[in-house]
C-alpha cells in the first residue's frame, strides 16, 4: 500500500475508530463535529476520497459515509500493536484475580476465558498448555490383578495416559517396578523415535512396555494442541454483524467444529512464538469462515517445551485498542504461571 501524509493516517484512524463504535459509515461533517478537525470540510472529504481510492476505506452506498477496508482495519490494528497499554487498574484487576486462583490449569483456563470474554466484550479462546513434542517423563507399572496391570505414563509437561494392559502370563510386582525403573533411566526426556530405537537392547517384556510407551507417545503427538476453552458466545451475538450477515453467523459456527477451531489455533501458534501477537482480519484470505471476523491472537508458556494460544474472536470492528492489550497482558500472566508451575519455583502471582 501507498505511504500515507500524517493528514491522511490521523482521518483513516479517527474513520476506523469511529465505526468501531457507532457501527454507522462515517462522513467528513461528522469528523469535523466530534473531533474538532483544523482544516475544511472539502478537504477532509478529498482526503476520505483518496484513502478510499487507495484501498483503506470504502462507501457502502453513494451517498453513505465511509466504512473501514479490510487494509484499513490492519493499518489501525498495526497502530494499536505499537501503542495500546492495558491502564494499570485493569492490569492490577485481573492480576488478583489470578493471584486468588488455585494452581491448577483448570482453574487457570477457565479465569483466562472468563477476563478475555468480559475485557474485549467478544468471543474468548484458548488451549491449553500443552508439549510441544510429546517426551517421556516417568512410568508406573502397577499389578492389578491376575494377568493385569496397569501402565501410567506421565508425559514432560505433566500429561498423564492411562491404559490397561493383559500380559501373557502373570508378572510379579517385582519385576514390573523394575521394568519400570530401568525404563525411568533410559527413556526420560526421549521423544517416541528415540525410545523405539532402544527397544533391540531390551528384553521381551521391557521391549513390549517400551514400545506401548512410544506408540502412546505418537498418539499425544498427532493430537493438535491441548484442551479448547471457550467464553462470550452472547456478547457478540447482539452486534450488528452477527444479527444481520448470514456469512458473520457462519464463524460462530467455528465453534462447533472444534477440531477446525483448534486447528486454526494450532497452525497460528506454529507460526508464532511465544509473547508474539497475531491478528488475523477477515481470515487472511485462508479462513472462508472468518471472512466478516477479526482474531486477536497470542502465544503464551515456555518457548520450545510448554505452549498453549489464546485469543479473541469478534467482528471486524471490534474494539482492538482494547482486545490487543488485554490478550497481550492475560498471556504474559499466563506464560509466567507455566514456567513456574514446570520449573517447580513458588507461583509468584500468589498470596504472600
């Protein structure tokens, strides 16, 4: 797109930040009227001409007012990226009310949902944390009864699989304990490859347990991404959007496809790191569904071992100087949690 005059960026923004809230074209006497523009009437009107030429607004009807393009809501979403603060009294809001929080990712997504849906007045989502490559951690191997026993398998990152297994004849609890411990020594922090490649140096036994291991290892894997959360679904119900756009209504169908959904988020984190935002508007040209949507989108937990996306899903116009900071400052809380949660430190967010 065409470099902008500081004229032409002050119109455009004050244009996009007008719809956000009225929802209604905006015209050149409006700005004039409600904010105080030094220069003439003509004037802005050739400005909001050219901006429209250029691609960053468009005129629904002849003689309507100007609504916010697809490129003049990603110019106002960049401005916003280097300028939205979340204020300090809502920062500190949201703070205690993580700090009150029990340390559990239960708890934790559940809040999170809870403070985006509320902040940003849209849909909130997010997945939870989850490895980035499914690792051994620890095994149990637990007699039962008979022929039985039990394998749990605690994955790094803390997911647990359960399985029963029927052995060929009965193993004592001995043996299985140190099935166990010899597998504790060999395989922890190994991905599924490494650990099958271990299995010709095992006996028959230990080999059948180890590749049960890395089989559920490769299942983990394939899953795309951790538990979906989701909050708001009636704050954007009443938008105008939602209540007249049949392709609008279709992205709140998103959110019964839940393998769709949490493969979008999925796809986004691998294309971002940690702490890094992502707003997606009109589904980038990838996302049919979202066509009419926005999704402001961050990455929170340990870079490179425990990640989790949250975000916020809305209309094109929904308020991005306020969904922006909100999603960036709920993922720094969120982020810090993890790392302390898995490097065993004392939750910092926590009552002294």
């Amino acid at each position: 797109m065409t470099d902008l005059t500081e004229r032409q960026q002050k119109i455009l923004l004050l244009v996009v930040r007008d719809y956000i809230e009225s929802a209604q074209p905006v015209g050149s006497q409006r700005l004039l009227e409600h904010y105080r523009l030094e220069t003439s009437s003509a004037t802005v009107r050739n400005e909001m001409a050219a901006l429209t030429e250029l691609g960053y607004l468009r005129q629904p009807h002849t003689s309507a007012g100007r609504i916010p393009s697809e490129a003049g809501y990603r110019y106002f979403v960049s401005a916003m990226l280097r300028q939205a603060e979340l204020p300090e009294p809502v920062q500190f809001t949201i703070s205690q009310q993580f700090r009150q929080a029990k340390p559990e990712v239960e708890q934790w997504m559940t809040l999170a949902v809870s403070v985006l849906a509320r902040q940003s007045q849209a849909i909130s989502l997010i997945t939870a944390p989850h490895a980035v490559q499914s690792r051994y951690k620890h095994l149990e191997l637990i007699s039962t009864q008979g022929r039985q026993i039990l394998l749990v398998l605690v994955l790094m990152g803390g997911e647990v699989n359960q399985q029963i297994l029927a052995l060929a004849e009965p193993v004592t609890q001995e043996r299985l304990s140190a099935i166990a411990n010899r597998l504790n020594q060999l395989c922890a922090g190994r991905d599924a490859e490494e650990i099958t490649n271990l299995v010709s140096r095992a006996d028959a036994l230990e080999a059948d347990i180890a590749m049960l291991v890395a089989q559920a290892l490769r299942r983990v894997a394939k899953r795309a991404g951790g538990q979906l959360y989701y909050d708001g679904l009636f704050n954007v119900l009443s938008e105008p959007e939602f209540n007249d756009s049949d392709e609008a209504r279709r992205a709140l169908r998103l959110l019964d496809e839940r393998n769709l959904l949490r493969e979008l988020l999925t796809r986004t984190e691998a294309e971002g790191g940690v702490d890094g935002m992502q707003v997606l508007i009109g589904g980038e040209s990838a996302w049919v569904e979202l066509r009419q949507c926005s999704i402001v989108l961050a990455h929170y937990g340990i870079p490179g071992q425990v990640t989790g996306t949250l975000g916020v899903l809305g209309p094109l116009r929904m308020s991005y100087n306020r969904t922006i900071p909100t999603v960036r400052y709920v993922a720094g809380l969120l982020s810090e949690l993890v790392n302390d949660a898995f490097s065993g430190e004392q939750n910092p967010l926590s009552s002294e």
